[in-house]
C-alpha cells in the first residue's frame, strides 16, 4: 500500500490495515443485516421464500457477529487513540481519514462512505417494518375484536385482587 500517514506512531500502517480489515468485516454485516430486514419484509408481506425459523436463525447469527464486531470495533478505537493521540471518545474514522494521505485515506473513505450509505438504507427499512408490523397488529386487533367483540387488553385486578377482564366481557364467555 503507498501512503503517507501524518501520525507520528509507527505502528499507524498496522493499525491503519487492521481499520480496513474492520470496516470491511462491518460492511459485511450491513450487508448481511439488510438481506435479513428484506426477508423479514417479505415474510410479514404477502409471501416469503424463506421460512420463519430460517430468518430467526439468521436473526441470531446477525447478532453474534454484531457483538463481536463491536467488541473489535472498541479495540480498534483504543488502537487508534493511541496512534493518533487522542483520547477513545475523540477518535473517529474521519479523524482517521484526515491524519492519512493517498491510498489509505481513499481506501477508509470509500468504506465510510459505503458504511454511512448502508445505515441510512437500513435505518430506512426499520422504519419500513415497524410500520407494516404496527400495520398487522392493528388489523389482527380488529379482527379479534370483530369476532370476539372484547379488545385485546392486558389482564387488569379489581380493588379486591381478582383478576378480572377488561369492560366489554366477552360474549363468548359468558355464561347463559
């Protein structure tokens, strides 16, 4: 790799290869979490091709890698704090970008930016989800509530410390 690096530690270039190694290992899993959100859109949609258990496990997978690349991810900000001379909380990939020349500065940008871009698009699907999930809860509530005529509540205790049923009793439960 050509590049200059304005940090004075020797060990920058190390680090600096460690960084990239991280961002793509990060990339990867944006990339992997937005194929889950896609399925889950899918399977809360009209159809799915991947069966529930299937994004459950994938879910699960997502999760691991998360935590441990979080971990990695405070590892390498102690790294870079001390190539760069600042304290953990000041350190930042831009921070980074900005101490480095060349190719190692275009080489982190590019993945900055393809980090930053992958965010925005799964920020946005949350979203998405949250409204279709929201959007079938409401109707399954309705549903409920047509068949039964009784809302779906949490149980509620009278004054006395009986569980009760909320106002409304069920019909269905009601003895004739």
């Amino acid at each position: 790799m050509n590049a200059t690096s304005r940090a004075s530690d020797p060990n920058t270039p190390r680090i600096v290869g460690i960084c990239v190694s991280h961002l793509d290992r990060e990339v990867s899993l944006f990339k992997k979490f937005i194929e889950v959100s896609e399925s889950i859109q899918n399977l809360v949609g009209i159809h799915s091709e991947t069966p529930a258990p299937a994004i459950e496990k994938l879910t699960q997978s997502l999760k691991a890698e998360a935590d441990s690349v979080s971990a990695s991810r405070a590892k390498l900000q102690t790294d870079l704090a001390n190539c760069l001379g600042l304290r953990n909380s000041q350190v930042s990939v831009k921070k980074l970008i900005d101490s480095l020349d060349g190719e190692l500065a275009q080489m982190i940008a590019e993945r900055r930016a393809q980090l930053l871009d992958m965010e925005s698009q799964i920020r946005q699907m949350n979203r998405t989800n949250t409204l279709i999930l929201q959007q079938s809860l409401d109707l399954y509530e309705r549903i409920v509530v047509g068949l039964t005529g009784q809302e779906i509540s949490a149980p509620t205790y009278s004054a006395s410390g009986q569980l009760g049923t909320a106002d409304g009793a069920n019909l269905l439960q009601t003895d004739c």
